[in-house]
C-alpha cells in the first residue's frame, strides 16, 4: 500500500468548519489508507494529533500522539491510538486552562479551557468498540481532535483575546 504525506488544510479551508461524516465502513479500503496516510503525515510533524479534515477529509477519524516534541516538550509518552467515530463523556466539571497550538494554525498558541479527566468510546481501526480513561495533557489532545470533527478549531474555547499569543513568545514561556 503507497503512503501519502498529505498537505495539511488551513484555517479557513471549509473543510475545517464542517461536521464530519460517520464512518460506517471501518475496514474499507478507503478508510484503512486515509488513516496509514494520517499516520505518516503527522510522523512528517512535531504535532500530538491529527484529525481526518486536516488532510482534507471530512470523516470521523482522529490520531492522539502525545509525546514530547519541540512543540510540546513535556508531552507524556503513548503509543499513536487511531480512534473511528469518537466520543467522550467528561468524569467531573472541572475544566483546566492549557497551551494549545495546531498544525492547521501555525505561529499561535493559546490558553484553552478543557475537561481534564474523560471518558472515551471509539472503534479501532480494526472494527473492535474500545473505551479508556484519559486524563491531563492527553484528554486535552483528544478533546482538540475531536472538536476538529464538529467544525471547530481551539481558538473558538479562547476566553479572551490576551490568552494568543505568537508561538515564538511561547518558547520563550
Ligand atoms: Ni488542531
């Protein structure tokens, strides 16, 4: 199977401001090479997670990948999870402010406002339902993947304009 490192839209592409589809075929042929080619486009980054209208498709197909970067140096270690037709349900109201960036925004970063303990559903890539706890930094990832398959990008969660930043005034943090 040819692999693909695919361009990745940019903010105010529409694709980014779409509701993704369901995928109801997790096996098809389609779907196995959209997610080896999401894989191998965000090995070519330093990001955590990618999401399927990244690379132009609008399907609900998300990469979490957290693991230190020079984007995210404190990032904790975990093996890439491909996760079809996600969802969550937050475990407590308690939302924390973090730095987020994107691959689709690049040069900002900014403070978003976040569930930091969820519980996920998704199917694999394989067709198998699975379910985990996900807490902190990792939760944070899955809950940006996931509002780029409802259309939204992180700055939307912004509380105010004074929490962007310029990624450089960020590595100076
Ligand atoms: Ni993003």
């Amino acid at each position: 199977m040819i692999v693909t490192v695919r361009e990745i839209a940019q903010l105010g592409a529409n694709v980014l401001r779409q509701t993704a589809a369901v995928v109801p075929d997790v096996k098809s042929a389609d779907i196995q090479q959209l997610i080896n080619d999401m894989q191998s486009t965000l090995s070519a980054t330093e990001g955590v997670g990618l999401a399927a209208p990244q690379i132009g498709v609008s399907k609900r197909v998300i990469i979490v990948a957290s693991r230190p970067t020079r984007r995210y140096p404190s990032a904790p270690l975990m093996e890439p999870t491909v996760m079809i037709n996600p969802s969550f349900q937050p475990l407590s109201d308690y939302k924390a402010k973090d730095w987020e960036g994107c691959l689709s925004i690049p040069g900002v970063r900014a403070l978003v406002p976040r569930y930091q303990d969820i519980m996920i559903h998704y199917t694999d890539r394989g067709g198998m339902g699975a379910s985990l706890s996900l807490e902190g930094f990792v939760a944070r990832v899955f809950q940006h993947e996931y509002d780029h398959l409802e259309g939204r990008v992180y700055l939307d969660r912004v509380e105010s304009n004074v929490d962007i930043i310029a990624e450089s005034e960020y590595f100076k943090l």
